[in-house]
C-alpha cells in the first residue's frame, strides 16, 4: 500500500498539513521541534532514513514548516551518504533554497514523489483578492516596489519578503526571518519622509526560481500582529504563491488592527 511521510519543520503548518493527511508517516530533523509528534532524523543518516522510508511503503513527501540548518556532525555520516555529501554541501554553501533542492534530488532519486503543501490543502494557497482593509494608492506603490526588491535579492538567495514605506526599503528578509526583520523595520520606522503617510508594506513572494514544492512564503496570525506591532499598515504577497495560515483568524486579527492584506498579481 502507498503511503505518505510528512517531513515536519516548526511551526503550525506542520499539523494543519498532518490533519489533512490519511495516517501519514511524521518525520522531523532531530534539532527540530515541530508541533507535531514526529520521529527524529539526522541528515547524516539521508540514506539509510529512505530506505526506511521505502520498506514501510512509502512513495510521497511532503514537507511543511520552516527547517533550520542542523549542525552537521562528520562522524555521524554512514558511507552510503557520505558519498552524496558533496552535493549537499555545496547546496548549502549556495543558499536555503540550493540546499533544499538538493535534498528533494536525492529524496526523488530514492523513487520518493515530493508533493507540494497547495497539492495536499490548496484553500491555504490564495488566489488574487483583497481579504481585509484595503490597500490606498500609495501602498500599491510601496507593495510594487517591495515585489521589485525581492525580485532583485532572490537569485541570492537570501530571503522572501521586503518592507517598503513611502518608496523606502525598511528591511529584506534574511536567515532570522519575517519576525526579525519586522522588528528591524520597527526600528527604523522613523526613516519615513512623512510621518502622516503611508505606514508601510510587508510584502512575501517566493524566490525567482525557487522550487515551489517546498518553503513557499508563510503569512498568519502571528505575522499580522508582528506587522501591526511594526507600525504598517498592511500585507502583500504573490497571489498563489503563499500560504496563509488559519485563514480566518488573519482576517480578524487584521481587521482588529486596521490592516489590510492582499493577495497580490
């Protein structure tokens, strides 16, 4: 019988992707702590891991949540994966994405098919629309040129999402994440030209490029009330290319704050 592994990273993806799953298998890296029960893997054990995954019928991943890079440990490697090790190292010498990429290969390699989050729950992926407030004038600027900026970052791979107020960068995402560079923009919110205008934008698409089957952008709650927190006055992101998370208690939360969100072309 075909079976499905769930590859769990923190945060709350993980269990809403676990629940509308039949009976998956849950796997985490073991310095990872998702909110889910998970079985532990280590990286330097890749090869082993699917062929354990293969003999229990396993022929579908998918992978929700966010990974953090492990410590990787030279004299944990069995000889089978020491062999693909290269591959790996030099994706994450590249960057998130590469790194990721790498590993999907071998994933693949094993006859294991990744499956995309929006296969298993496309309704967190929105279409284009406007879901709460509504974005004036000059924040459709400020949100077109954010989209400009995380264009122009993504080939380096570094992050998915920008802050723009009154035409100024604020911050770009980089390897802390959306929390860190809100607080950055938090900071800074004094830089803005004109302290009666637009508050602000916090704008999410996934890299030019980037493997869509894994780590697309992730927009909920929490991400409002840090960007309220922040001082802006909405969210923007790539109209199905981003999953928003408990719909429902985003738009609230949103509308509670007076900020808008955006589902972007």
């Amino acid at each position: 019988m075909s079976r499905i592994a769930l590859i769990a990273g923190e945060g709350r993806l993980a269990s809403a992707v676990a629940a509308a799953l039949d009976a998956p298998l849950i796997y985490a890296l073991d310095h990872l702590n998702p909110e889910v029960e998970a079985r532990p893997f280590r990286l330097e054990r890749l090869v082993p891991f699917l062929e354990e995954l293969t003999d229990q019928g396993v022929t579908q991943a998918v992978f929700a949540g966010a990974i953090r890079r492990p410590r990787i440990e030279p004299d944990l490697f069995d000889p089978r994966t020491m062999a693909i090790v290269p591959r790996i190292l030099m994706g994450m010498q590249s960057g998130d994405d590469a790194a990721l990429r790498a590993v999907l290969d071998v994933f693949e390699e094993a006859g294991i098919h990744i499956v995309s989050v929006d296969e298993v729950l496309p309704e967190l992926v929105p279409s284009e629309g406007v879901l709460a407030g509504e974005p004036g004038p000059r924040d459709q600027k400020d949100a077109a040129r954010a989209a400009e900026i995380v264009r122009g970052i993504g080939p380096l791979d570094v992050g998915q999402g920008a802050v723009v107020a009154q035409g100024l960068c604020l911050a770009v995402e980089a390897l802390p994440g959306t929390q860190a560079m809100l607080e950055f923009a938090a900071l800074h919110a004094g830089l803005k030209p004109d302290p009666n205008g637009a508050k602000g934008v916090l704008y999410k698409a996934p890299k030019p490029g980037q493997d869509r089957r894994i780590d697309l952008p992730t927009i909920g709650p929490d991400t409002v009330r840090q960007a309220a927190a922040a001082g802006l006055g909405g969210i923007a992101w790539e109209a199905g290319s981003a999953i928003l998370l408990e719909r429902e208690a985003a738009i609230a939360a949103a509308k509670e704050a007076g900020l808008f969100l955006w589902s972007r072309a």
